[in-house]
C-alpha cells in the first residue's frame, strides 16, 4: 500500500486535476502503469491461501467463543462463584479478544483485495476513455476482471460507474462475450440485479450505436437453441428473454428500428435457405449453378445500407455507418459443394460493384452462413417447421 499511496495515487491526482481539454492520451500511460500495478497486487493476494487461512481462524474462533458460551450459559444453573464457571468467563473474554484480532485482520486483507480491484478497474476504465493506444490488452483486463466478479453486488455498482463514460466501440470486441453473458444475468421475482442493469445498458448502447456489430449475435439468441419441443433450459430461457428485451428497445427508435427489421429480414432470408430442402443437384450442372426457387426469400432479398454481414464492416467512431458495403442483390444460381448437407454456395453481389461467396449450411440446430474467415451461426427454430411443410 505504501508504493501505491507514495507514488502512483499521488501521479492519478496530479491528473486528475487537471482540465479537461489538457488531458491528452499521453497521460493514459500512468493511468495504464497504475493499473497494472494494482491489477499485479489484486492477483498476487487473490492467488495465496492467506485470505482462506485467515477465514478458518475467525471462523474457528468464533466457534470457540460460541461453545464457550454455550458452557458458561449451563454454568449459570448452578453456582456462577464456582472457579469452573470465572475459569470459563477468563477463557470466553481471551476467545472474544483473539476473534476481534482475527476479524480485523480478516477485514484489513479483504478491503486490501477489494482496493487494489477497484484500483485496477478504475484505472483501465479511465485509460480506454482517454485514449486508443491501449484498446486490446486494456479492454481484455478489464472484462477478465468484471466478469469474474459478476455476482459480486456491491462491486457491480462500482464497475457501471467506471465503464459509463468508455465509447461503446471499445467493446465490440466482447460483443459476443457480453451477450451471451446475458443468459447468466437472471432476475430474482420483480427485482433486477445491478449486474443485470450495468450488462443491459452496456449491450443496449452497443447495440444502437454500433447495430452491425451486436444485433446478429442478439438475434440469434432471442431464436434459441432450436429445439423441437421447445423445453430450454432456465439459462436459455433468461438468455432469450433478455435478448428480446434489448431487441425491443431497439425497435422502438426510428432510425435503430429500421436497421434492426433489415437485418432481421436479412436472418431470416438466410435461414430460410439454410433449410430449404433441394434435390441431389446433378454433377452436370455444378459448372453453370442451379436457379434458386422463385420462392426463396434470398432470391428477392436487397439490402444497400445494412452491410453484408459476412464481410468485416469497419467500426464507425460516429455511429453512422453511411459508407457500407450493403447487400445489391444475390446470384439467381448457386451451387453446393456435396455431402451429406449439401452447403449452398451463393454470390453476393456488394453495393462496391464486387462479388462475395458465401457459403449456407444447415446444422442440428443452427445455420452457419460463412465468407472466408467470417462465419454467423443464426438459430433455424422458425424455418424448420416450414421446411417440412414443404
């Protein structure tokens, strides 16, 4: 504690004090040196058995003092001037001094934790807010820790302070990470846990300020799984839940609302097709393609301002997001590669006048639509069903 009070507070407030427009990104570099410092300290306590050690002796002490009492309490029947019962007094008042020492101590390395922690977050959160330079190895530190103290109340009320004023692009990296962590964020009766609150809001902003990035992945966990009977499991159903809350909010804006119906348009298009059940094309057509059905949804599907969600869409710092590769139009034709789930191979014909393949293939339960590195897994639940029917 001496070092972190002699030397790296004392540089965060001679920062911290100054103006605004005198911050610069060059002075993340003591917020980023602080953090590591703290984050060092935070694990190399967290990783000794001192604090279960310190736990057993005050819970082992408390115990004595207890079954003192217990003792003393049979004493009083008989005669409290006995020198067995000032003999168990003098031990109860040595037990209950020896367990005040042992809880404080316990206390003391416990706020030891709990300091270098939200040193640590505090520090990471201020360096992604003040500059770019740090963006990957800051954010990944940041998240290992909020996530591995997600149930932890008290600490979550901290963390939602910390992260409020981070640019939500910072975190389209985890944006899988953060969504699916949805599913662990349930609610007790009609209350919801400031967990619940800080991972919503966080997934909600990303969502609207950076759709291309975030929607896909909500999407495809507000269909489920895929099962038959439609029995998930508790997880699962939270997991939908929430997804469909924050889908929702999203739909009621204007401009997020008309994004989010297009690329919804656009999943369902794909999954549609992922399922769509096609004879053994013959080998003699391999070379030309085969015509898409009329009735296929891809085959109609145009897109020009979502971008074409196999590709990478840069991230837009303004949130705009008007110079897209969007959808022109797909190939009347495609093509299957063989085997026993017959992929289908489509091309997508950009808004820059380029030619992206795709690949479409079903699986148990999800879709995969896939472009050289780039694959989205969409639940197949809804076209399933309609795919018999056909």
């Amino acid at each position: 504690m001496v070092i972190r009070n002699t030397y790296f507070d004392t540089a965060y407030q001679i920062v911290e004090k100054l103006q605004e427009t005198s911050i610069s990104g060059r002075h993340a570099i003591i917020l980023f040196r602080y953090a590591l410092f703290a984050e060092r300290q935070y694990q190399a306590v967290v990783e000794t058995d001192e604090s279960e050690l310190l736990r057993h002796d005050m819970e082992t002490k408390r115990k004595e003092v207890l079954d003192l009492d217990s003792l003393i309490s049979s004493e009083t029947k008989t005669d409290k001037q006995s020198s067995s019962y000032r003999k168990l007094s003098q031990d109860r008042r040595k037990a209950a001094l020896l367990l005040d020492q042992d809880s404080q101590k316990y206390k003391s390395h416990v706020q030891k934790i709990y300091v270098f922690l939200r040193d640590s977050i505090r520090m990471f959160a201020g360096c992604l807010r003040l500059s770019d330079m740090y963006d990957d190895d800051v954010l990944t530190r940041l998240c290992s820790l909020w996530f591995r103290n997600f149930d932890d109340e008290q600490l979550q009320k901290y963390i939602n302070a910390s992260i409020a004023n981070i640019p939500s692009r910072k975190f389209i990296f985890f944006a899988h990470q953060l969504t699916a962590l949805l599913s662990t964020s349930l609610t007790n009766g009609d209350t919801q846990s400031q967990s619940t609150r800080t991972l919503h809001d966080l997934v909600l902003k990303l969502s609207r300020e950076h759709p291309y990035h975030c929607l896909y992945q909500l999407h495809a966990l507000r269909m489920g799984d895929g099962t038959e009977d439609g029995s998930t499991s508790e997880r699962a159903n939270a997991r939908q839940q929430a997804a469909a809350t924050v889908l929702n909010q999203v739909r009621g804006r204007t401009i997020e609302g008309s994004r989010l119906q297009t690329i919804e348009q656009i999943c369902e298009a794909y999954i549609e097709w992922a399922v769509w059940a096609i004879p053994q094309p013959d080998p003699g057509s391999q070379n030309s393609g085969v015509p898409i059905p009329r009735a296929a949804k891809l085959v109609k599907l145009e897109a020009p301002n979502v971008p074409i969600p196999t590709i990478w869409t840069p991230v837009d710092p303004t949130c705009e997001y008007k110079n897209v590769v969007g959808i022109r139009r797909y190939a009347s034709k495609y093509k299957t590669s063989g085997g026993v789930n017959l992929p289908k191979i489509n091309d997508c014909y950009g808004t820059d006048g380029k030619i992206y393949r795709q690949v479409v293939c079903p699986s148990e339960s999800m879709m995969s639509i896939s472009h050289k590195r780039m694959t989205y897994h969409l639940s197949v639940q809804r076209s399933r069903r309609a795919a018999r029917r056909r």
